[in-house]
C-alpha cells in the first residue's frame, strides 16, 4: 500500500515557475514507477510526466523543454519542476505511483491545483 501527497500548488502569472512534490508513504518505493498527471476542467486526465524506477523519464509532448521530473528514493519524494508556465497549463495535478512489479496500485494522490493566470 502507498499512500500519496501532493504539495506545491497554486497561482502564478504566465511563464512563471512552480515547483510540485509528491511525498509517498509505504515500502518499496524505490520499485515504483512514478508519474504526474493533470486534469482540467471538461478534461480527461493527462499524463503531463513520468519517472520510472530505473530512472528514465518521459513527458507529454506539450511540457516537453519546460517541466522536470525527479526522484528522491531516499526521501520518497518525486518532483515536477514546471517552468514557463501557460494558462494552458491550468488543471488539478495528480502524482501516480504504479508497478508491474508488486501487486497492487496503481496509487494516487488527492491532487494539488495549479493555476496560470495574469
């Protein structure tokens, strides 16, 4: 069982910067594929990144060059750094934790609203 918790969230301006952390609870973290996923309002969910346990990471192609996705095994953390922000960037996003490996999952957090707007 993982139990997920996003931070980070919020309001900024156009090309402006946030920083999402997702902090997870629970062994074998270190096995989980992590990802982040949006969604915004008459949306369906997105996947916007994701880091596999191996370290590989992959982005949606309309965050590709602007967001960042990390892993801290250590800490049981996975961040999602977002530069140069769009208003088309606003949605609830979700950290994910799933695995092929262990039964179970895949997990999600409660979601953490992102906002772009001047």
């Amino acid at each position: 069982q993982v139990q997920l918790v996003e931070s980070g969230g919020g309001l900024v301006q156009p090309g402006g910067s946030l920083r999402l952390s997702c902090a997870a609870s629970g062994s074998l973290f270190s096995i989980y594929d992590m990802g982040w996923y949006r969604q915004a309002p008459g949306k369906q969910r997105e996947l916007v990144a994701r880091i596999f346990s191996g370290g590989s990471t992959k982005y949606a192609d309309s965050v590709k060059g602007r967001f960042t996705i990390s892993r801290d095994n250590a800490k049981k953390m996975a961040d999602l750094q977002m530069n140069s922000l769009k208003p088309e960037d606003t949605a609830v996003y979700y950290c994910n934790a799933a695995s092929v490996v262990v039964n179970g999952g895949p997990y999600w957090g409660q979601g953490t609203q992102v906002t772009v707007s001047s």
